[in-house]
C-alpha cells in the first residue's frame, strides 16, 4: 500500500478508485504514524540532548587541551591518550577496577548465590522472606552514608573493627586501614561486598524460586544430598542468573565512584584511584578537561564492552527458550 | 517406581542434617549480625557525645536525647532533606510518565522507523553517566542550569528514561491487546486509550518504577556532587559530604545525620518489599 502511494504510476494499471482510495489511506496511515510519535518525542529528545550528544562531544573534548593560563583551547589530536599510557596511574586504576571486579564476582555472585540457595532451602517461608529483607537494607542506603559509616569504623581512634580486634586479642592486626596504601582499596571494596551482596541475593532467589519442585523431588527419590542437588540441579539451573550477574558486576565494577570519593577520594597516594575517581581528580581538580575526557574514553570502552556480552547473552536466551 | 518413603533416615544421616541446618543458621545469624550491627551503630552513635564514641565505640549511648539528631537538622539537613524530596518527587514523576508515554508509543501504535527508535532509547541503557559528565557540566553551565535543581530534574530523568521505559515496555508487551483494540473500534482516541485503559492496567509497575526511581534518586552522588555546590541546593548525599568536611570533628552530629538520610529509604523499602522485588526482577531477568 505504501509502495503504491509512493509511486502512482505502478498503481495506474489496478481500478483507479481502488487505487485512489489505496494512496488516501496509505497517505493517511503514514501521517497517523508521523503523528503517533508525539508518544516518543520527549524520551528522544532528552536521551539524544543529555547523553547521546555528550559522549560523542566527549571524545572531540578529549582531543583538546585547555591552557590553564590563558583558556585557550588548542587541539592536540590524541595526545590526551599517549599520556594516558604512560600514566603509571591509569594503570594502577585500571588494576584496581579489575580487583573491584573479581572480589565482586567472588563475593557477590557465587557467595550470593551459595547465600541464595541456603536462604530457599529453608522450611519456613517467613524466615526466608525475613533473611532476604535484612540482608537487602544495605543496598537500599546510600553509597554515600554507608561509604562514611565504613571511613569511621576503619578509623583506627573511634572505629568498630581495630578496636574489635583489640578486644579479640588481635590487636597487632590493627591498623589504619584507610591511611596505608597496601590496605585502602581492600577496606573499600569490603564495604562494596557489605552493602551489595543482599541485592544480589535477592536476585537469586527469584531465580531458585522459578526452579521446578519437581527436579529436587525426584532427585531426593534418588538419594541425593542436599551438597548433590545444589550441585546438579540449583547451579546449573540458575546458570543464566549467574552469567547476567557476573556481567552487571563487570560493568558496575568499572562505573565505581562514590565510594572511593568518600572514603579515600583516591589517596593515600592515588592508591585507591579507580578510572571514575582519577577522571574527575583530572578534569575537576586539575581543569585538565582534554585528558579527564580521554580516561572516560576508556570507561566507554569497557562498559561498551560489557553492555555488548550483555545483549548478546540475552539475546541468546531468548533464542533458546 | 514406587520408591516412595522408601529406607528410614539412618542415624548418621540424621546427625549430618542437624550439623548442616546448625551450620547454616549460625551462618545466617553470623551475616545478619554483620548487616545490621554497623547501621544500628550508626544510630546510637548519633545519640551519644562526642568523647563517649571515642571512649567507649561499642557501648549503648547513656542517653537517648535527640540533641545531635536536633543539631544536625538545624546545621543544613533539613535544607539538603527538602533538596532530596524536591529533585526525586518532580524526577520521579516525569520519569516515569514520559516513559509510560514512550512505552505506549512503541508498543501500541504504528510509528514508522520502531526497531530504530526502540534501540535508541534502550541504548542509553549502556551508556555510563561518568562519560557524558565532561560535556555535560558545559552544557549545563552554558544553558545557566549549573547549580539548580532543575539540572540534577533533567539529568536523572533523561538518564533513567530508558531503564524505566525497559520496564514498562515489557510490561505492556504481555498485556493482551483485546481491551484497547476494542476501545479503538468504539473510537476512542489514542490519549483516551493511554490514559484511561493502559495506564490503570499498568499500575503494578508503574508503581515498582516509581520506588526504583525514589532509590535511585535519593542516593545519587555523581551528578549530585558535580552540578550543585550551594547547601541551599544539595542533595542528602552531597550535603552530608560537605557536613563531613565542615564539622568533621562532631562525630557524633554526623552520624545522626546519616541516620536521618538512611531512615526514610530503608522505611520506604519495608513499606513497599513487593514492589521493589518485583521491579528488580523484571529489570534483570528479561
């Protein structure tokens, strides 16, 4: 009907009425869905105006740099990610962003999901709705609140764990935590597994929660112990879970922000720096917008990355359901 | 196959049930514990003076007097408090009801170029607030937003759009056609249909974006911290930074302040359980 409409020569040879009404009604169909876009103009118009345009904006800004005497903006071409290779601290970011990463994985998605299963296996199902709910309220707060909760209980004068430790009979293991550069980004990502790690066992809930009855009823008839059944029927059920949590906690890992600029902002010695916090040092407290843009280049990168296994990995699911 | 109840549990199976059902509540309780001692903490420490956090961390405060609670109200809270309503109410609403629009928009209307536009907005799903932020601060800066609520306004809602319309969309790709295909025919017009059958039927899930949307914003500190430098325009999680950094000191004022910014979202949240379960799960699993 569109073709017809676009070209009326080709509907010349079928009845000139029916063709008249064809071109009136493809007419009409293609202004009432020119029009049914009202629907999604202001979502387009905010996306393209707020993110889109920035990103692409980002990469022209960073291959600029701005004198910080004078203002000028000259352009350098990709000097801004030469730098970048040859900052000992990207890279050291860059490891951290990986820690972050891994120590999530561990923590957040097999611990969670090992969490999960013992959480379900539970007769009672207010207990269970009652463990969920508790081991969630970290993740409700603000990074910012729990970020200072944690800066004070490693603060070696008023905080809760060296003077733990102390009352314990392992005083020599306090320490400062936030101060030494050996010790900072552990303290931080500890607080991250703290506050996350009820989200994503509640995840995976919702997902042993979708498991047939039936594959653990036969599997008790078998003889299987309950170490067997988790092995064999949760895990490789709840696999799909699993892959999609491991990817969002890749991709959250190289996003992280707040916490290190609470705690540590970076320090001591840019020992915590991640890509996050060392852009935003670059850009906000050194001006040097050219190069902060550059290192959100390689955060683009990555989430990029990590957004594209994410599709794909949904998309491939939904082909095998 | 009548296996049925088959041999009777044997002693030594017996006891392993008892050890590992034992092993995993003292496990339960052990995390539990680790959960909630910190935040309780937290709240105690607001109510004690400043020399009994450094004396005794782990006593029970001597008394229970609202005074730091008080004081870290008065010291700029409640201003930041008034700040965190305002920009997640308004953010909250336009969020979701543009993304209840543009939800309707690509599910239940012929709008040429769909796949495009749908990849588009879902897009932005990908994309990291942290790599606009550069560009963004000029725009703001440019526009003479810098430093107003309305630029965390925009920026939270052009940059929860496509996670909220993700959500609705797929709540309304599951629900039947019948009800607005026989709306059509009686000729009721799009905007009837939209507000009238579409948007009561979507209720669950509006409100679950709705309470995804209050978590968000209410613990945002990137762009919160980046557009907003007056405390009349701070947010909670900023204002509680910029706290820190001027009375950094009265340990026992900050704390309370925390407190007060933790409490509303956790009260929120039990309030609510059903419906933030059933968004996280809908904003994951699909």
């Amino acid at each position: 009907m569109v073709t017809a409409a676009e070209h009326p020569t080709r509907g010349a040879a079928t009845d000139r009425a029916a063709s008249g009404w064809l071109r009136r009604s493809g007419l009409r169909r293609r202004i009432a869905g020119l029009i049914s876009l009202r629907w999604i103009l202001l979502a387009v118009l905010l996306i393209g105006v707020l993110i889109y345009v920035p990103i692409v904006d980002n990469f022209r800004v960073s291959t600029t740099n701005r004198d910080i005497f004078t203002g000028e903006i000259t352009n350098v071409g990709l000097a801004n990610y030469e730098r970048l290779l040859q900052d000992p601290v990207v890279w050291s970011a860059l490891l951290n962003n990986t820690l972050y990463a891994l120590l999530s994985i561990i923590f957040q998605v097999f611990g969670a999901f090992l969490l999960a299963a013992m959480i379900e296996g539970l007769k009672s199902k207010r207990a269970r709705n009652f463990w969920r709910a508790m081991y969630f309220i970290p993740s409700a707060i603000s990074t910012t609140v729990t970020g200072l909760l944690f800066y004070f209980i490693y603060q070696p004068d008023v905080g809760l764990l060296d003077a733990g430790l102390r009352a314990i009979g392992l005083g020599d293991w306090a320490r400062p935590w936030l101060a030494l550069e050996e010790t900072a980004i552990f303290g931080i990502i500890a607080m991250s597994q703290w506050q996350g790690f009820g989200y994503s066992t509640l995840l995976f809930s919702i997902a042993i929660q979708k498991i047939p009855r039936e594959l653990y009823d036969a599997a008790i008839m078998d003889g299987a112990g309950p170490i067997r059944r988790l092995w064999s029927i949760t895990f490789p059920m709840s696999r799909e879970m699993t892959g999609l949590m491991v990817i969002v906690t890749i991709t959250g890992a190289f996003q992280v922000f707040n916490e290190i600029m609470v705690m540590t902002a970076g320090g001591p010695n840019n020992s915590s720096q991640v890509l996050g916090t060392w852009l935003y040092q670059q850009a906000f407290i050194q001006n040097e917008f050219g190069y902060g843009a550059a290192i959100a280049a390689v955060i683009f990168v990555v989430t990029m990355l990590t957004g594209a296994a994410q599709v794909w990995y949904t998309a491939k699911r939904r082909v095998k359901l | 196959m009548t296996v049925g109840t088959g041999n009777p549990p044997s002693e030594s199976a017996l006891f392993w049930t008892a050890i590992s059902k034992s092993f995993v509540y003292s496990l339960l309780v052990c995390l539990g514990v680790i959960v909630l001692y910190p935040l309780l903490w937290m709240a105690a420490s607001g109510f004690k003076t400043n020399t009994q956090i450094f004396n005794a961390p782990f006593a029970i405060p001597l008394s229970w007097s609202l005074e730091n609670y008080i004081g870290a109200w008065n010291e700029g809270v409640r201003s930041f408090l008034v700040s965190s309503l305002i920009v997640t109410a308004t953010s909250a609403f336009c969020t979701v009801m543009i993304s209840a629009w543009t939800a309707y928009g690509l599910t239940r209307t012929r709008m040429p170029c769909k796949p495009l536009i749908t990849g588009f907005i879902l897009g932005g799903l990908m994309l990291s607030p942290t790599v606009a932020l550069i560009p963004l601060v000029r725009m703001m800066q440019s526009v003479g937003l810098y430093n107003t609520h309305w630029a965390l306004i925009l920026l939270y809602t052009a940059f929860r759009i496509p996670f909220t319309t993700f959500l609705i969309r797929a709540y309304m790709l599951e629900l039947p056609s019948d009800l607005d295909e026989a709306a059509r025919m009686d000729g009721a017009t799009e905007g009837q249909i939209f507000w009238h059958i579409m948007l009561p039927l979507c209720r669950p899930i509006i409100v679950s974006s709705v309470i995804l949307h209050i978590l968000f914003a209410w613990n945002e500190y990137l762009f919160a911290m980046i557009f907003t430098n007056a405390q009349e325009v701070q947010t909670l999680p900023v204002g509680l930074t910029s706290l820190m950094a001027k009375h950094g000191t009265d340990y026992a004022q900050v704390f309370a302040a925390m407190t007060i910014s933790a409490l509303p979202i956790v009260l929120l949240f039990f309030a609510m359980q059903r419906y933030f379960v059933r968004g996280l799960t809908e904003g994951i699993g699909k």
